[in-house]
C-alpha cells in the first residue's frame, strides 16, 4: 500500500465483480499453463498465451473450433469419456494423456478439467488447465533407465547421509554383503565395517561434508555371515538443489579374486627371484671351493714345506670365510618371516650385491654406491631383498656390453614425514619413452624372452605396500642412455601397514 502526498487513504484493491473479474483475467493470461474452456459440445470459447505456447495456435484459430482438433484420432474417445465425466458434475484431476501441436507433434500433457456452472448452478462448460510433461518425462525416464542400471550393477551401490545411515541398497550389495535391502537401510553403515576399521567411516564423513571425492579406496568390509571382503570403494558427495552435501553414494566392488591374484604372483615373482638368487649364490660359492679344493691338492704334494701349506691354509680359511659370510646372508633372507624389523638398507642392498658380484664382473660392470643415512628403518626384510634383486637384475641385463651401476641411499624430508631414498642408476641401453608408462603393468616386458614382464609390476607392488613410492625414468640418446629407479621408503610406513594389516586379510 501506498500513503498519497495529499494524505488521503492507502490505495485500496477494486473489489468490484469487474475489478476481480479483470483480477482473474490477468492471472489467466499470464499463466504458463495452457488454460482453456469449452461448451459440452467441445467447442473452445477462450484461449490463454499459455495455451498459444503449448499448442502453437493463436486464439484466433482456436476460439470456436472442436476441442478434437487437439486430440490425436486414436485418442478422440477420451473427449466422450471427459464430456460425460463433466455433464455429471465430476472434476478430472492430473489426467495424463498425450495432445497435439499445431506442427502435428504429439506430446504428453497432464489436464485437470473442471465444470463451469451459471449462476443457477447449471453445468455449460468445463474449464481445462493443461501442463506440458515432456521434460518431466524426460527425467523421469532418465530416472527409471538410471534406477535401472543402479539394480543391475555387479557392484555393490549404497547411499548414506551424512550421519552415516544407509538410504539406498541395490542388488549388487545384497550379492556383496548377503544383506536384503529392507534388513539394511535405515542402519549404520559402521554394520559393514571390521570394528579395527571404523576410524576410516569418520575420515571419510569429513571429507563428504568438504565435498571431496574418495576413489578406488582399497580396504575390508564385513558381510551378514562374518566373511571379511577385500573391496574398492569410490565415494562420492550427494547435493541438493542449493549445492549442499546431504549424503553420499558409495560403489563398491569385490576384489579378493584380483587381491589373490596379486598376492600369488608376487609368491611366484618371489620363487623366481630365489631361484635367481640361488643360482648366482651357488656360482659365488663355487669359486671359493674350487680354490680350496686346489689349495687342499697343492697342500698334500709330498714337496712342499711346512711354511707353504700353513700358507695354502690361510689363503683356504679366507675363502671358505667368503663362503661362510655368503651363507650367513643367503640364511638370513631365507628366514625373514614377513614381519617388519628394524634394519638398515645399505645392509640389504649389499646383500644383493654380493650375490650378484660375479655376474656383475663378468658384465664388466662397475659399482659405485654412496650410503648417506646410516639409520635404520622398519620393513620387511624379504620383500625388500626381492625389490633390489629385481631392480638390479633389470639393470644388469640392460648393461650386456659392460657400464656403470650407480647407488645412493639418503634421508629426505618430506611434510608427510621423513623417507629414505634409494636410487638406482644404470648406463644400459635404457627404455623406450612410449614404453616408459607401461614398466609397472603385469606381463609387459621389454627383453623378450629374457623377462616375464612381472618383476617391476611385484616391485611397485611391494614398495607401496611398505607405504613408499617407486619410479622410473629413462634415457635411450646415445651415449648418454640408461635408467633410473627411484623408490622411497618412509621410516614407519611398514609399521604403519602392520597395523592395519586388518585391510590385507
């Protein structure tokens, strides 16, 4: 309301039958429904803007013309239907049906039609609103092909809000987990997840409520009957209208087959490298005896003095010393137990070193190697051994002709925590670049029939089970070819995974 300068009364609304009369008309017009009335013979009497945009005729072409002209012919019997439905007095509410453009195109629509009474309260017409439903056909189609394809997943798909409690449960979680939907929703997610775990549920909610994605999360989850799951989880925020987080959809898909799978071939990786090692232990250890055999025959020959054969000992004793220390570090590889224990990595590595000496002398390769953390660090002995034996392996066999290997180890800070470096450094022939992103997948190999294509895969695998990291980069220029592997390993990434080793079971 508005007060006049002159101070006379707020403006007020017309009540008059006119005013209201006008007040309705303007409503009409300006409604994006189609809004049209007809006698009970089906004839149009008024036309809104509305219908003009649904329909595409001007009222023009519309006012006094059979209502049937909107109607496609294989559905004209719905008018005698509606006609007698409003001759009785009945109002027809929402009745979705399909209607025609003036372009010929067939459409859905969805119509309320109500009697028009005189003022003696006898029925002359009926008035009709009319909604265009093709968009929410649309969505709704997209909803049900969507709902469709949510049921008819092999993973597991859930929904939750953000206190955790499921909302949605497709097939695919029943076949997972062994619960029906209707034993499951409305409970906690913390149902399906080992108590040793439930902290993850927690980090996870943080990061929804931030909006963040979390993909191919690998962890364990528990079915109805106890079966611990080996699952990938992808975990995604779920918004409204107004952009706010307000749950989550979670996929998860069963990976024990592809966990078991890895675990055998990292056994199998582990043989090959065993009997790699044996083979090159059992040339080291062939060299020293055949000396001492020689020395032993020497010392038995009927002219020599004593001074000579205490000397043939002593040169005897050294190399069976050689043997015995090559022995002592082949037992202590043999019995790591695959728990974690405090060593230092210069001792592993050369470890592997000494093993393969031989066939580095025989490649001609030199070694050079600079340890420069000397503090120990917790993993697992054997896993470690298996990934420098691979490495070195790989850069012998790139160095047939004779080169370089170059080691280092040191401590690096890092915001994460404190690691250790180990870089492997060879001059061999090196790797293609549009090789390079492909040395960590299973089977890929590029020495023929040299390699099985599985040792950097087992590596990457080991190393990052130890928390670390591992990469390789490459050269093939001439005279300035060959690779480098770089891993890392954090001071307590073993211990760390030791303790949630819950998600390997």
């Amino acid at each position: 309301m508005t007060q006049s300068k002159t101070g006379t009364k707020p403006d007020r609304p017309d009540l008059s039958i006119e005013g209201i009369r006008n007040f309705l008309a303007a409503i009409i017009a300006s409604s994006d429904d189609a809004i049209i009335s007809k006698d009970l013979n089906g004839i149009i009497n008024s036309w809104n803007d509305g219908a003009r945009r649904i329909f595409g005729y001007e009222a023009e072409e519309m006012v006094g013309q059979p209502i049937l002209r909107l109607i496609p012919i294989e559905l004209h019997h719905e008018e005698d239907f509606i006609l007698s439905k409003i001759r009785s007095g009945e109002r027809i509410d929402h009745f979705e049906t399909t209607r025609m453009k003036k372009d010929g195109e067939k459409f859905p629509i969805s119509v309320t039609i109500s009697p028009i009474k005189d003022e003696s309260g006898k029925i002359i017409g009926a008035s009709k609103i009319a909604r265009d439903i093709s968009e929410r056909r649309r969505l709704d189609e997209s909803r049900y092909r969507l709902a469709a394809i949510v049921d008819s997943a092999d993973d597991a798909i859930i929904s939750k809000n953000l206190d955790g409690i499921i909302t949605s449960w497709n097939n695919g979680a029943r076949r997972l987990f062994g619960y029906e939907q209707e034993e499951i929703v409305g409970q906690s997610i913390l149902t399906l997840i080992p108590d040793n775990l439930r902290h993850e549920e927690e980090e996870i909610l943080r990061r929804l409520r931030a909006g963040d994605n979390i993909e191919h999360y690998q962890t364990t989850r528990i079915s109805k009957q106890g079966e611990i799951r080996e699952v990938s989880i992808t975990v995604s925020p779920i918004r409204n209208a107004k952009g706010e987080v307000i749950g989550a959809s979670k996929i998860a898909r069963d990976v024990s087959n592809q966990k078991k799978v890895e675990r055998l071939a990292i056994e199998a990786e582990k043989i090959a490298t065993t009997g790699r090692m044996a083979a090159a232990i059992a040339h080291e250890i062939n060299n020293p005896l055949a000396s001492v055999l020689n020395l032993i025959f020497l010392a038995r020959q009927p002219d020599v003095s004593n001074q000579e054969i205490r000397d043939y000992l002593e040169t005897a004793e050294s190399e069976l010393e050689r043997v015995s220390h090559i022995a002592r570090q082949t037992l202590g590889y043999y019995r790591d137990t695959g728990k974690p224990s405090e060593v230092h990595l210069k001792d592993l590595m050369e470890n592997v070193l000494s093993v393969y000496r031989s066939k580095l002398l025989a490649h001609d390769i030199a070694v050079e190697s600079r340890f420069t953390d000397l503090r120990k660090i917790r993993v697992r002995t054997g896993e470690v051994v298996q990934i420098f034996s691979n490495v070195i392996c790989n850069a012998i066999d790139s160095m047939p002709h004779g080169g370089t290997l170059l080691i280092r180890t040191a401590r690096i800070v890092r915001t994460e925590g404190d690691a250790i470096q180990v870089v492997i450094n060879d001059t061999g022939s090196g790797i293609a670049r549009e090789h390079l992103d492909k040395v960590f997948e299973p089977f890929f190999t590029t020495k023929g029939n040299l390699g099985t294509g599985i040792g950097l895969w087992v590596a990457k695998q080991l190393v990052e089970r130890h928390g670390g990291q591992i990469s390789v980069s490459s050269s093939t220029d001439r005279g300035d070819s060959g690779t480098i592997v770089t891993m890392t390993f954090p001071f307590r990434g073993a211990e760390d995974e030791e303790a949630g080793s819950g998600r390997e079971r």
